[in-house]
C-alpha cells in the first residue's frame, strides 16, 4: 500500500494499514478499492491466485487456487481482513 503524501513519492505503509500479515503467504494479482458495507469508507479486495496450475505437482502444500482477500477500512488508515465473516472466501476453503 502505498500513500503518496505530496512529497514527490510513495511511502510503504502495508505494515501499519494490517495488510501485510494477511497478504505475505498468498501470490496476488491486483486489487482495488470499494464501499462493500456502504459506510461510507473504501474497503480493499485483493485477487490472489498462484500463476502456475501445475503448482501442486511440485510443491503439494502449494496451490493454484488461493482464496482472495477482503478488507474493511476501519479509519485511521488501518484495515482488518473481513474475508471469512463476509462468506468471501474463506481461507480454509483450499
Ligand atoms: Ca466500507
């Protein structure tokens, strides 16, 4: 994540948003920026998925489908995963 305050660049603040943690074992591909609750503050998703579908043949702790990553915008520039309580996807699905 990363914030550009109008200093000429970009700072790294993943860390202190709480999306590292969530996101550090997991390959993504984009994400984006919506109100999925609608309470007035942009929430994340992430997509995430491994690129290779033979993955598993070489590494079977591994896989092709990994479960995406939501994440409600509590304020304050933090977030907190919401993956599994909104039926998403829930990380023991795969
Ligand atoms: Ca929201």
């Amino acid at each position: 994540m990363l914030p550009c305050p109008g200093k000429g660049y970009f700072d790294e603040v993943s860390d202190e948003a709480g999306i590292t943690v969530p996101t550090r074992d997991v390959p993504s591909f984009g994400g984006g920026f919506f109100d999925y609750d609608n309470d007035g503050w942009l929430d994340l998703f992430i997509a995430n998925g491994h690129v290779y579908p033979e993955i598993e043949q070489v590494s079977p702790e591994t896989h092709y489908k990994q479960h995406n990553t939501l994440f409600h915008n509590e304020g304050g520039g933090k977030f907190k995963e919401t993956s599994a309580p909104t039926g998403l996807s829930p990380p023991d699905n795969f």
